[in-house]
C-alpha cells in the first residue's frame, strides 16, 4: 500500500513536469512566432504612418515615381533598367549606346556637403546628421569593397527648387564637381516661415529623393556621374528614433547610381522598410558601378 502511494505521487510529479514543460514549449513557440511576423507586420499594411500622425499611401512610390520622373526629364534614360537579378542602375547606357552604366569614378574620393538648415528646423542637430551621414557613407564604402570612398567637406546652402515636375529639387549647378549635395526639406503640406525655401512637394507623400545630374556617353569621361543629391523629409527623419534611417542610405544608394529594384530583401526595394539592410544584390550593383572605368 505504502509502495503504491509512493509510485502514484512519483507519476503524479512526472505528468507535472511534462505538462509544465510543454506550456512553456508552447509559449515559447508563442513567442517566437511573434518575433518572426513581428517585421512582417508592416508590409502588410496598405498605408505608412508619417511621424506627424497623417498617413500617407504608399509613400516610397511617390518617390520612386519623383526620381524617375526626374531622370526622364533630364534626358537620361526612360526607365530604370534591371541589370541583374536584385540590382539596377539609374542611369544605364541610351539603347544602342555600347558602355557602362553611369557611375563615379572609383579613382576619386566623393565629396559631400550638407545643409542642415531644415533639419536644425525640424529639431536634429548638426552632430546628430553629420553621424548618420557618415554612418550611411560608410555603409556604400563596405558594400562596394572599399572602392567607392565619401568624405564630408563641410556645411553648404541648398535651398530646394519646387518647380516643375522632372526638375531636380536641388539646382544641381551649385554643387562643386564630384559631389553630393545632402539637404532636408518639408512637404507643402506643412506650413511655417522658416521653411519657406526648404519645401517641395514630392515630401508631402515620400521620406526622401535621390538621384544624380544627366550622364552623357559622347564625352571625354562617358558614363561618368559628376554630381548627385539627396533630399530628406526634415520633419520625420529629425523624429526617426533609429540609429541611421533607412532613407540616409537608400537616397545616398540612388545618388551613387543605383536604381529601385523589386527584390524586398534589398536596400534598393521600391518598398524598403524601416528594418532594411545593404543585401546581396545591392553589393553586387554597387560593386558593378565602383569597378567601371574611368
């Protein structure tokens, strides 16, 4: 009788231990499960909140659009032209035109030149955007192997040119050859004196353009980038609490000659979230671009 209640008690502990042990495998999968679609959530999401609490649909499309816009405008070529499977380029070669897409000269080092005068506006502060500049410069240095190498060269004036549609939103003649010209800007949207040279429209429903001045093949450095821009949402950037947005280094890929691709795990995706990183397609165009001729 002694010996039964023990065996009892003792298989009554061990169905005790196994049914804790398969909650907590459950909730652990629970868990788990979470952290997995947790990234997800966002694209399947119609619409992007902005920080200032409107919505907006499909914002990285406006972009998209703006950049490309932009581009045919300039008389570079119609349409973004996907050169490998998770990469392209903005400014491929005109059709029957022989030569490489149009890239920076991996020979010199880029310089690039900030106004902080809209983001000083919006609440960033000039070491705060100096940094995350950097951060995102460095990122395209590692992506291209060390052959694309940027360097800031102090603070610069950049008021925006809202004008008409395919012109670009940095009058591109005041930026010294062989640089980028960074600057931050509100939709016209928002109201407010202060940012009364630093509005376009395309921010009303985009985080930020990039894109570069028109390449030519017929001259002395065919396909050549000479100069590029990138504008930036001062107002929701100023509040993005990441270290470096995605914006810093999507723009700045657009400004070193890479187009939008399709493939989400890219930096380059048309619809690149908040979590996106330099993959693998973004290195292997960015690689293409730094190792063409000067």
């Amino acid at each position: 009788m002694g010996m039964g209640g023990a065996d009892s008690s003792a298989r009554q502990r061990v169905l005790s231990a196994v049914g804790n042990g398969a909650a907590a495998l459950i909730v652990a999968a629970f868990i788990a499960g979470l952290l997995y679609a947790y990234p997800r959530l966002e694209e399947l999401n119609p619409q992007s909140s902005r920080l200032d609490g409107k919505t907006a649909a499909d914002v990285t499309t406006a972009a998209a659009d703006a950049a490309v816009d932009f581009a045919r405008r300039a008389q570079r070529a119609p349409r973004t032209r996907t050169e490998g499977p998770r990469f392209a380029f903005a400014s491929p070669p005109p059709r029957g035109v022989a030569g490489e897409p149009g890239h920076w000269c991996a020979a010199d080092v880029i310089g690039y030149r900030i106004d902080f005068d809209a983001a000083l506006l919006a609440g960033s502060t000039r070491a705060r955007e100096k940094y995350r500049w950097r951060r995102a410069a460095a990122e395209w240095t590692r992506a291209s192997g060390g052959r694309y190498r940027l360097e800031y060269r102090g603070p610069a004036r950049y008021p925006v040119v809202d004008g008409a549609a395919g012109h670009s939103p940095v009058d591109l003649s005041r930026v010294p050859a062989g640089e980028i010209a960074l600057t931050y800007a509100v939709g016209s949207d928002r109201t407010g004196p202060g940012f009364r040279r630093y509005t376009h429209a395309a921010l009303s429903t985009a985080l930020g353009v990039g894109g570069v001045e028109q390449v030519t093949w017929d001259s002395a450095t065919p396909g050549q980038i000479q100069r590029g821009m990138v504008i930036l949402d001062a107002v929701d950037t100023a509040n993005d609490p990441l270290d470096v947005p995605t914006p810093y280094v999507h723009e700045l890929g657009h400004a070193l000659g890479l187009g939008h691709v399709a493939d989400r795990r890219q930096i380059m995706a048309t619809h690149a979230g908040p979590q996106a990183q330099i993959g693998g397609g973004d290195i292997a165009g960015i690689t293409r671009l730094a190792s063409a001729g000067c």
